[in-house]
C-alpha cells in the first residue's frame, strides 16, 4: 500500500475498536497494513512480535471477509505486551463487526 492510500484510508476510513487493536477500513483493493508504534515498543523484537502475532491472528480468522475487497488498518493500541489469545479476541472482534456491516 502506498503512503497516499494510506493517509486518505486513515483521513476518510471508518474505525472498530477492541482493545489492544483498531482497525480502519474502507472500500479498496483488499490490502492489510500491521504496524505497532514506535513509541510505545522501542526494541524492533517486540514491534515485530506484536506484528506477527496480530498478522496470524487475521489469517486464521479472515474467512468472514471473504469476497469483500476492504483496505484495512490495523493498529495496536496497547501500551504493553498483551499474549495471542488477547489480541486473537481482539482481531476476531473486529472480522466480526467488518463481516457485518
């Protein structure tokens, strides 16, 4: 995703919330984009742990969306290092509430 697809999808895209990831979508070509804040995880280990951890999160329970071409933004919100089941639940949610409306 370029850097102008996703400045215009986080200035007119639509957010879900459930702690520790939010998500903003809209309508697009069906790309994804992971990122965890630098301020908050200084070591690049951790960035890229949560990254893995919410990127298999979104492959094992992505069959909800499909079909759907959505350009979705996922970021984690969190302050701290949450496990996989807490951020599965969140990202579960989120394919929950995008699958339906």
């Amino acid at each position: 995703m370029r850097r102008n697809d996703i400045l215009s999808l986080l200035k007119n895209g639509k957010t879900v919330f459930k702690y520790p990831v939010r998500a903003t979508f809209e309508k697009g070509q069906g790309e994804l984009v992971f990122t965890v804040p630098k301020r908050n995880f200084k070591r690049a280990v951790k960035r890229n742990l949560l990254k893995r951890r919410m990127r298999e999160a979104y492959r094992l329970n992505c069959v909800p969306l499909e079909g759907r071409s959505l350009n979705i933004f996922f970021f984690y919100a969190g302050q701290q290092e949450e496990s996989y089941d807490t951020i599965a639940k969140s990202i579960r949610a989120i394919i929950s509430d995008l699958a339906a409306g």
